[in-house]
C-alpha cells in the first residue's frame, strides 16, 4: 500500500512588524517544554525541527496510507508549531520564504 508524508518549512516573523525573525531554537525549545519531547531525532517523521535558517522551523508527519490520518497530524504539527512560536514572541507563517527583505541567519548543525 502506499504511503505520503508531508513536510513544511514555515516561516518565523515579528508579531508587530512582519519581518523576519532568527528565534527558531527558542521555539524548539518552547515546544520541548511543552511536549517533552525535543524533536523526531532517529524517526521518520513527526517532529517539529529547525531548518537551514534561523527564521523557519519545519514540520514533518509520519507516513500514511489515510488522508484523514495525514490531515489529523499535519494540522497537530501546525497547531504545535504555532503555539511554540507564540511561546517565543513570534507568528508563523506558512511560506518558505519571506516575501520581504532580510538577511537570513544559518543555522550551525552538522546536518547542514
């Protein structure tokens, strides 16, 4: 049977000005303390993890075979995104990259 995941590169911005904003380790750090849970290191999937710039964090889901399943954890996974960025003074948006001028700050991990 098949299988899709989805992943998402969402942007992180000011809550006033719109711009930008390099804060994606305090949100993972806000959504670790909700969760307990620092991220999907080792699964494939299911996690809220950062991205090459400081201004995104991504999401990712588990594999399905269900769309509904797959709507049901995507929308988690925004929800958790969301309140995290809350959490550390900023918005999320859902683009993978800004529509306005700024000078991205990388992120420092061996991955990259």
């Amino acid at each position: 049977m098949r299988t899709v995941g989805v992943e998402e590169e969402l942007l992180l911005v000011d809550l006033d000005s719109g711009r930008p904003r390099s804060v994606a380790m305090q949100v993972l750090g806000a959504s670790a303390a909700r969760s307990g849970n620092a991220g999907g290191q080792g699964r494939v999937g299911g996690s809220l993890e950062h991205e090459l710039q400081q201004e995104q964090v991504e999401t990712d889901t588990t594999p399905h075979a269900d769309l509904l399943a797959l709507q049901v954890e995507l929308r988690s996974w925004r929800d958790t995104a969301i309140r995290a960025a809350r959490d550390a003074g900023a918005r999320l948006v859902a683009t993978g990259s800004s529509p306005l001028p700024v000078e991205p700050t990388m992120m420092r991990d061996r991955r990259l």
